[in-house]
C-alpha cells in the first residue's frame, strides 16, 4: 500500500542514503520530446533536510537531465530495495533556481541569455563548489543537481528482484581522469579571467572538448551544458582518482553509518574457485546417485 508525505520522513533518509542506485525522471515541455529515465550510483547522492536533496551528476554521452531541469525544473528520483525488505520510494521535485554570477559573465559563450526557469549548478560555479568540494568531487563531475522535494512516496515494491551488490564500477573515472589529464597540461594561468572566450583553444581528447561536443544540447535541441566547459579551462580539477588492481570495480567509500564493501581484486580467483567447487560438487551428486541405484 503506498503512503505518501510532504517531506522525506526520518525514517527514510537512512534507507535512501545507503541505496547503490537511484534512477532520475524528466521531460521537456514539449509533447513530442523525448523523456527522460538515468540510472545513477557511485556514492553521488545526498539528503541534506526533508525537503532538499542533490546528487553529483558525472560525465555521460547525454545532458537531458540538465537540459529539461533548465527548461521546466521537473523532476522525479526513484529508489527500491534490491535486498532486505522490499520498498520504493519516490521524490518529486523541481530543481533549485541558481543565482550564480558566472552564468552571467560574457566570457562565456555558452550562456543562454534568456530567463531560465531553472537550472543546476555547473562546474566552476560558487555554488557548485560549496556542495562538491575539490577534495571529494569524482572525475567527470559536471554539475550537482538541487531538488526541492515537494511530495514523497513510499511503496511495497514486491515486483522488484533481489540482487546483491558487489562493486562501483570505474570505467567512467578512468574515461574522465584521462581526459581531466589533458584540461589540467592546457589549464589557463589565473590571470585569464577577461581573456575573450573565442581565444581560449580546446585541446583534444580534454574533458572539455567532449562538454563541448556531446553535452551543450539535449536531443530535442534544448541547452544543457553552458559554463562548465569554459570554466574546466580555467579551473582545472584535481586527481581523486585512486585506481585499482581491478579494473572496472571499486569499493563502497561511504561513511560508517553505510554498508562497506571491499575491492573485488581477483574476480578471476573467484571464478576458478567457484569452478572447482562446482566439480566437486558434482562429483559427490554423482557418488550419492551411483549409490542409490545399487540399492
């Protein structure tokens, strides 16, 4: 039975906070365009009261979430359980106005002049600074998204299939970092900040270079990056990244109130263990078999 509520009771916040995943909902206003469901995970989402929530968005080969929370501010999150108790919660929206002044600034191009309904928190700005603070931001992080929560749901969820988590997967830091490697060799020196855009090179293979290519529009055309990848030149990032023997996983480094998961660093060992055991496995069935049919 689903239980709805205006805020984000406190029974729930934990729940949320130690989800793997969470999948994002918007539209544009268009009825032609194109909606919009991302699944998101890595240790990016936070509640910070009742009635507000970001998450750190990273790189991906779309922009439609920034894009239609531009135009229209909607937005809806959806958790559930895949282990334990069965439950979905959903958190409807609207993305939080910014009031940056460096939207503002001529010096970049990419700046929609015309009056935003609502928009999100680009990389480089104050705002997105305070909430993604250098020293903990992932490589690849674009913007943090802001969300008014306004209504709340809470449902059985019996339909959802139960899985167990094993790792983070790091494919998409390794494909930023190589790129945040290019942005911080070209960085600008600080002196920069009246430099006419137009003069500002874009290096290949930067982080910037594939903002510029694949994140300014969304599908249906509406601007979605406008800031972030002048200000990636500017103000290069720094390397959180720690790689590991695997590649493609990585622990769970949230806090202690969270579950901890170790590295998978030998998934191969894992596979000829759990080969052998099957054999041995077997090999007792059939004993046990030969046995029966004796008697």
């Amino acid at each position: 039975m689903v239980v709805f509520h205006d805020e984000i009771p406190e029974f729930l916040v934990g729940w949320i906070e130690s989800q793997h995943m969470f999948w994002v909902a918007t539209a544009p206003i268009s009825v032609h365009g194109h909606i919009n469901l991302s699944p998101k995970g890595g240790d990016t989402f936070h509640v910070v009261h009742s009635k507000k929530v970001y998450y750190e968005d990273l790189t991906g080969s779309g922009v439609e979430t920034i894009s239609h929370i531009r135009e229209n501010r909607r937005i809806t999150i959806l958790f559930n359980a895949f282990d334990g108790p069965p439950r979905i919660v959903r958190l409807w929206g609207i993305g939080t106005p910014s009031n940056s002044r460096l939207a503002s600034r001529s010096c970049f191009p990419y700046h929609r002049t015309s009056n935003d309904a609502g928009t999100v928190h680009e990389y480089g700005t104050p705002e997105y600074n305070s909430l993604i603070p250098r020293a903990t931001r992932q490589s690849g992080s674009r913007a943090a998204i802001v969300v008014d929560v306004f209504k709340v749901s809470s449902s059985c969820g019996y339909a959802v299939p139960l899985y167990n988590f094993v790792a983070n997967r790091t494919r998409l830091h390794r494909f930023s970092e190589a790129k945040e490697r290019v942005d911080r060799a070209h960085a600008l020196p600080p002196d920069s900040e009246n430099l006419d855009a137009q003069q500002i090179n874009v290096p290949p293979n930067s982080l910037r270079e594939y903002w510029l290519r694949e994140n300014t529009k969304s599908l249906d055309g509406l601007p979605g990056l406008l800031t972030a990848p002048d200000a990636i030149a500017r103000f290069p990032p720094p390397n959180n990244f720690q790689s590991t023997s695997t590649p493609g996983m990585l622990c769970d480094q949230r806090n202690s109130s969270k579950r901890s998961y170790d590295i998978v660093k030998h998934p191969d060992k894992a596979f000829i263990l759990g080969f052998f055991l099957g054999i041995a496995t077997a090999t007792v069935f059939t004993k046990i078999l030969g046995k029966m049919e004796l008697h």
